[in-house]
C-alpha cells in the first residue's frame, strides 16, 4: 500500500535520540530548550513552546489567550476535530464560517460576518499546508481586538508574502505528527512574539507551575496540564528541522508533478498551484466532480484503495460530527466546506514518495475515473 504520507527517518535522527537515551536527561532536559530555539529561529519568532502533541498546543493556546466558559472561537469546519474541540473543554463555543471553494481554507470575508460581542478568538486553519491570507487575518483581528490563533498544523516551513509562518499571527500551532512536516513521533508547539503568552504557555504544560527561584519552591496559580514533550522527542525534532526545508522542497516537487500530470482532467478539480514556498503540501487535495454522467468519489476512493493506494479524505466537517448534532449545530451550515468534503481525495504526497509510485497513484486514479465515467455512460 502507498500511503497518503508517512514520516522520514534517516540515521541522523536515530543517532540523535540514541545519544539522548546516554545521557542524563529523559525529559524535560536541554534538548527541550535546543529544539524551542532551534524552532522560533527558523519561523523568525521570538518565542517557541513546545507540546505533548498539535492538540494540547492548540488547548494552551486558548487557554492563554484567555478563551472562557460562554466566549465564542470563530474558525473553518474544514478541519480535524482538535481546532474546536479545545475551545469546547474550555467552555467556548466554536462558530463555523465557510471556506473558499478553490482552496479550502477559511473566508475571512465570511468570517467577519459571523463576529459578535462574544467572540475573543480568530483560528483559521492552513489547510493542506496552504497559509490562509494571514495579513487579512491579522488586520480583523486588531480591528475587531481578538487573539489570532493559527492553526498551522499543516504548514511549517511555509511562507506568507516571503515571511514564514509562525511569525504572523499572535500564537501558531503547530503539529509534529509523523505525517506533517517534521515529527517528533507525537508532539506540537506555539510560536508567539508575545513573552506574557509564552509564560502563559509554559506554566499550562506544567501543570501551571510557575517557580521561585532560587530554592524548591513552587506556586500554582492556575489550572494547567502535563503536556510536556521529551528530551528524546526534541532531540529528533531538532535533528528533523535541519532538513525542513529539503522535505517542503520535495513535497513541492511532487505537487508539481501532479499538477502536470493530472491537468485537464475534465472530473478533477486540483488544488491551486503554489509560488515556491507558498505551501507546505502537507496534503495533495484533489476533487471529484459530482456529476450526473461522472465519477463519484466514494467509488474512486474504494477504486484507489483495493489497488494499492491509500488514500484518505480530509475533512468531514467538523458540525456533521454527531457530538456537534447534539449540540445543536446544523448538517447544512457551510455549504462550500460541505462540498468540499463530499469531493475531496487526498492523494499520496511525502518527501520519500518515488517517482515510479507516484505514476503508479496517476495511473490508478486516471483507471478509476475512465472506469466510473464508462460505468455512467452505460448505465
């Protein structure tokens, strides 16, 4: 089976943890500091706070923000669950605005009319590793004074308008998961140039612990978790983030290659091209057509995986989730994200995807829309 994405670990990056298993330190040690720094470096950020994973982060980060019991989170339905989940166990409501049909990230147009007294939080979602117009973003959220938390679990190593992402926003997500970009295993961070957050941010993944130095003492002045990543996991992350940049280079390659190879397809919709730099390619959305004499996507996808080729579907949206019916939110709420979902395959795309495997994903999905089309015209 060829998987929609999978990890790359090459030697360097066993040495690195194998030397941390040496050492003195399991977690919470120096390669915690090593990896933070290393991590705000390279967004061009002043501060990194790193993650047990993508979802704690994103919990701390409303946390400190000051998300709250009746306030409101604006953000995309086009998303894994996590983006609003973390908002509900803060007793937050999230409200779902629709995205832009062409590239699936959040509208800000759309966003904006949705804004209310109640609403202190703006996360939009980088979907497929695509930054969402983060300079749009930002200016609604001075003007209407929200936290602008990005979710960028897709996008490190992306850029804005020559500048990367981690460095716009007022807190940015991240996720470390074998299929993102870099992985530490499991793990996440939150870069901000803000220093009152990032103090907000370290006492939440320790149990809201905040020190007084020099002696034992501690205080807990607020409610916060252990979300702490290892020692063991920061040193693959920091062996991991010397080749960001080569991983997003190769992604961006075979994103190249799929949109030569599967242009004018009259079934496909692809996603748009990107500048270099302009995504991260965490995912290669493409979309079947609904169409009355075309293919239909739960068919090409069930094609696509008895042949060989794993592919997934990202997103249900998240208010079809039936913890989301029961309270109380609507089937049909964001109907270009709901389109979206019904059309969308992701097809294979990570840095160690071959050549011969990716003709392999073209030819298997080029077999699956003749057959569906032929099947439609006889029928």
């Amino acid at each position: 089976m060829i998987p929609y994405g999978r990890q790359t670990i090459d030697e360097d990056d066993i040495r690195a943890v194998v030397e941390t298993l040496h050492s003195d330190w399991l977690t919470q040690g120096p390669k915690v500091a090593e990896f933070e720094k290393a991590l705000a470096s390279y967004c061009g950020s002043s501060h990194a706070v790193v993650f047990a994973n993508g979802t704690v982060a994103l919990h701390a980060a409303y946390c400190a923000a000051g998300l709250k019991d009746g306030d409101e989170i604006l953000t995309t339905p086009l998303t894994f669950a996590a983006t609003a989940n973390a908002a509900l166990w803060l007793g937050a409501k999230p409200v779902f605005a629709d995205v832009d049909p062409l590239t699936g990230n959040l509208d800000v147009h759309r966003a904006e009319t949705l804004i209310t007294q109640k609403t202190r939080v703006l996360a939009p979602v980088d979907y497929a590793g695509r930054p969402v117009e983060l300079d749009s973003f930002l200016t609604l959220a001075r003007q209407k004074k929200l936290v602008l938390v990005e979710d960028a679990c897709h996008a490190l190593g992306a850029s804005f308008k020559g500048k990367k992402v981690g460095a716009w926003a007022d807190m940015t997500v991240f996720s470390f998961h074998p299929v993102k970009s870099i992985t530490t295993g499991e793990g996440g961070a939150v870069l901000t140039n803000n220093a009152s957050l990032a103090e907000k941010l370290s006492s939440f993944r320790t149990h809201g612990v905040t020190r007084r130095h020099p002696d034992w003492r501690y205080d807990i002045g607020e409610l916060g978790y252990n979300g702490r990543l290892t020692d063991m996991q920061c040193a693959l992350g920091t062996s991991q983030l010397k080749k960001l940049d080569s991983f997003v280079a190769r992604r961006s390659e075979i994103a190249d290659r799929y949109q030569r190879d599967l242009a004018g397809i009259e079934e496909l919709a692809l996603p748009p091209s990107a500048q270099a730099g302009g995504s991260a390619w965490h995912l290669f959305p493409i979309r079947v057509r609904t169409r009355a004499q075309g293919p239909d996507r739960s068919q090409v996808f069930a094609s696509l995986r008895a042949n060989g080729i794993g592919v997934q579907v990202h997103y249900i949206p998240v208010h079809r989730h039936p913890l989301y019916r029961k309270l109380g939110y609507p089937e049909n709420l964001c109907p270009n994200a709901e389109r979206f979902y019904e059309e969308e395959i992701s097809l294979p795309i990570y840095p160690t995807l071959s050549e011969q495997d990716q003709k392999t994903v073209v030819r298997e999905l080029k077999k699956a829309l003749a057959q569906r089309t032929c099947e439609a015209k006889t029928s």
